[in-house]
C-alpha cells in the first residue's frame, strides 16, 4: 500500500478507505486476495447528474444505490446493487493531487473528482459530483 505524502488512510488487514477533502467522496476497497470481493466502491454524498435506471438483474428485493459508483476488474458501473451503504462514513482525508494504492486498485483524490483504476486490467472510472465516465 502506498500513499505519495507518506502514511496510509483508513487501511485494517483487509480494507482501505478514503475521502476526499470536500468529504463529498468516500470509497472502499478490500485487499485481502482471499476476500470474494474484488472491486473499489465510492460513495457520492451529493451528485447532480440524473440517476441510472436499476437493472433488471437486481431483482426486486435489493434497492439500487445510485449515490455508489463501483470498479472491478472488468468494468466500473454507475450504481450498485445493494441492502445499504457500502462505504464508511468516517475514513481519513486523501489530499487533494494525492494518489492511494493498495492491493490491485488505485485512486487519486483531485478537485474535480476522483479517478480509481484497476492495476492489472486498466479498467478505470472518473466520478465527480456532476459526471461519470468508465474507461
């Protein structure tokens, strides 16, 4: 786990955490190689673009977090299905031009959002509080 201004954020054996200075963002990801979850999801506290439709194969009893965007190896979604919030709500602050590596996924905290990436496929996802975009 690497963090460029030199000590890490919310991090136990399994997990790390951030959130942006604004506290508008936060996101979690798991490091463990044995964990059965391999992906980054991000918590939006306020977002201002319209919010996606909830896929069929959500089915009917998880609701559809659209204030969650989330990164895995194949892909980055905008929206996660789910019973409640993925990200915690307490985590330390990743400045602002600072980057956080951990495990097989990265992201760097700027001001116009933050961008999350996936080490060994290139799938990423630029989220702010007005756009989204996968890569």
């Amino acid at each position: 786990m690497s963090w460029n201004s030199g000590g890490p954020l919310t991090y136990s054996e399994d997990s790390v955490s951030f959130r942006t200075p604004s506290g508008n963002i936060g996101c979690l990801w798991y490091v463990q190689t044995d964990m059965d979850i391999d992906q980054v999801v991000c918590h939006l506290a306020v977002r201002d673009t319209p919010p996606t439709p909830k896929p069929a194969d959500c089915g009917p009893g998880p609701g559809w977090a659209t204030d969650h965007v989330v990164l895995e190896p194949t892909g980055a979604t905008d929206g996660i299905c789910t019973g409640g919030l993925q990200v915690p709500l307490a985590a330390n602050v990743l400045p602002y031009g600072s980057a956080l590596v951990a495990g097989d996924y990265g992201c760097l905290s700027e001001e116009a959002g933050v961008t999350c990436a996936h080490t060994g496929t290139g799938r990423a996802f630029f989220v702010s509080r007005e756009k989204f975009e996968a890569y």
